[in-house]
DNA sequence: GTCTATATTGAGATAGAC
DNA sequence: GTCTATCTCAATATAGAC
C-alpha cells in the first residue's frame, strides 16, 4: 500500500496519505447522510481514532467538506474547459460531455452527491461561494455547446437551450442515487443509454404531437 | 381567509388551520436549509411564537417532517394510481404522469423539494419506511406504462425501462431545485418540453450513431 | 394557544500529555 | 499523530403559569 513511497526519503509528503484517506471516508458519510446530520465523531470512528485528534489534520468540520467539494469541482470543471476547448462537432462535443459528467458516477462517486446533495444549501454562504461560479462556468461551457448545435442545425431549436441543459445536468448528477458500482450497467453504458435518449427520443414514430402548449 | 369556516359552527376543525400554516412555513424553511440544518426555533419565528409554543401543536420536529412527506406523498401517488387505472394509449397516459409530476411544481414545491432533498436519508428509518412504499409503487406505475408501450410497439426497446423511468423521475422532481413560480415557463409548460424533448430527441436528423456501446 | 423558564443532551472544538 | 479530558454552546423538548 506504501508502493508510491520513495526509499530513502523519509515521508512528509505534500499532501499527506493519512489527510486523503480521513476526506475519502468524510464523503462516504456525509453521501449517505448529509454534511448537517454527520457527526465528527463519526468520522473519527470510521478512521479509527477520536475526534479530538481529527483536528491535528483539519480545521473544523466545514473545512473537510470545503475540501471534498473543491476538489471534485475544480477537477470537473477542468475536463469540461478542455473538453469544449478541443473542439468538434457539437453533437459529438455533447456526447463526450456527457460521458465526462457520468464518469464521475465511476471516479468519485460520494464527492459527487455530497454535491448534488448540499450545494443549494452550502451556496450561500461566503466560503462557498465559489460553488456558484463553477456551477455557471459548467453552465455556459454546456449551453454553448447546445447553441453551436442550434445554430448548425444538428439540435432543434424550439426547447429553451438552458432548460435543456438543466435538464441533462440534473438528470446525469442526479443518478448518482441509484447507480451502483455493482450494478447491471457500467457508468459508460448509463452514458449510452442516456445519449440515444436525450438524441432520438424514446417514441418509436413520429409523436410530434406534444399535445398541448400551442 | 375564512371564507370554508360556517357560520354558527364556533371552529374546532377536524385539522386545525393553524397546524396546516405552521406545517406549511416549516416545509419551506426544511426545503430551503435541509431538515437537519432546520432548527424549531426558526420554525417558530416564522410562525411568530416560541419554540417551546409548537409543542402544542406538534409531538417532536420529526413529526412535522412525517406529516409533510405524508402529505404530498399520499396525494401524489394517489393520483398516479387514478391516471394509470383510467388507461388509453400508453403514450397518452406517460403523458399524463409527466404532466401530473411537474404540477406538483406548482402545487406543493416546498414538500416536494422536502421529498427530493431528504428521501434517501430518512427512508432507512422504520418510522418513514412508507417513502420506500411510495416510491415502489410509483416506480411499477411508470414503470408498466413503459413496459405496455414497448410491447405496443409505441416506445423503444433498446433501453431498460426501469432506467428510463429513473431518468424520467429524476429529471422532473429536480426541477423543484431551478423552478421558480414568477419565472419565464409554468410547469405545464416545462412538462411540455420535457415530453417534447423525451419523446422525439434533441437532435434534428437521423444521429442514430450513439458513438460507443457496440 | 402561547409564554416563561429550564432540563437535558449531544454537538463541535480545544489544551496539553504521550 | 493520537489520546485524555473537558469546555462551551446550541438544540430538542418539557412543565406549568397565564
């Protein structure tokens, strides 16, 4: 488990192992049960020591959910920049979007729904304030995106590109409340399936008629 | 304001109307900070009384909680159930359940934002094991009208129909997080976006290629 | 139905020994 | 880096007067 220690140096690493294993188990309990209804002790439990010891490595509670959720955002945000950046076709720009968006149900699975779960609440407040700014970066990097493809004609134009990105975007995140990573489906097969959904419609014919909203 | 009170009858109403506006301000301050976040002392200063004064009308905070999820989970499933017995071509009546969800937008969003915020935390309680229940049948309900339009040939079948319920359910109930009564769209015209969009895609042409999976 | 006053518990956090 | 011991505060809830 030591594997990546270097013989000779004697420890003291950047970031210490100790520090990412105690965030890691943060976020499993804060996921299963919200940031407000997990105690320090708890934590501490997970990790085997007590709590009083949990701040030789954190400030306070608040800054250990501080830390999981920037770095779950600042690591997203950044493959979306470089996503869009790289260019393409829309749809295709799409797509990898959205394999981007559900990978994260694979790679960190708690960061992510300790997001989705407390970022209404968390967002006004000062400390986290820059939940707001990456969530309306993602915002504008995933509606361009729509708008490019409105305008070359690949996407309809008569739904609100915004509230189809709102659309995507809950509907993505939001699986992270049934996905299992032992489960039927890997992360990029829900991807897939969501894709020739969102893309082609789950009606067979022709259901234009949306019946009403004329 | 007292216009359902008759004359001549001095109160003492079956369900007092002062428990229905207190449980009222306290769905929206636990849809707004979470359940947890949520003190009884903010709920009785938006009531304009003491803390202690709630007791009268409540056994515990966490009976507030119960009676609101009871509420709009009762209604809600209730008229699922109606629509689904009703019956008709399944597109008419998945049409109908999509409509009927993201009216709840306008009907009772605070409980529903409740519902969605704190479901997965409280359903491991015994005392709120009826959400599980709830959602159970909820789930067989949208569930078999995918399931009957697949076999009536409606709907395609290359995509699990427990998932596309799941990506149904998710994205209408989220939107409770971005709806906002004074804002651009009502919820019967998002419902109708969300149909237009689930039904026959966001692309234009044939973009049957989902680019993976194979 | 509400207030006054308070009991009681459990939470986050700290200081200093080891 | 962890433990022992404890502080402090805030939260839910209660009892009884009005």
């Amino acid at each position: 488990m030591s594997a990546s220690r270097q013989p000779g140096k004697t420890a003291t690493p950047l970031v210490s192992e100790r520090r990412e294993e105690i965030l890691a188990l943060a976020a499993k309990i804060f996921a299963d049960k919200g940031y407000a209804s997990t105690t320090v002790r708890e934590i501490a439990d997970a990790a085997g020591i007590l709590s009083g010891s949990l701040y030789h490595h954190f400030d306070s509670k608040e800054a250990m959910l501080d830390e999981i959720m920037h770095g779950f955002l600042d690591h997203i945000v950044a493959q979306y920049r470089a996503t869009v950046a790289a260019g393409g076709d829309p749809l295709d720009v799409l797509r990898a979007l959205i394999r981007e968006a559900f990978s994260s149900l694979g790679g960190n699975p708690a960061a992510l729904a300790v997001m989705i779960n407390e970022f209404n609440f968390l967002v006004q407040f000062p400390r986290f304030a820059y939940l707001r700014e990456g969530a309306e970066e993602t915002e504008r990097l995933w509606s361009g995106v729509i708008e490019e493809g409105m305008r070359t004609g690949v996407f309809r134009t008569d739904i609100d590109a915004r509230m189809i990105y709102r659309f995507m975007r809950d509907t993505i995140w939001i699986s992270v409340r049934w996905y299992r990573p032992d489960g039927k489906y890997s992360p990029e097969e829900i991807a897939d399936f969501y894709v020739a959904m969102l893309l082609d419609g789950l009606a067979t014919g022709g259901s234009t008629d949306t019946g009403g909203a004329t």
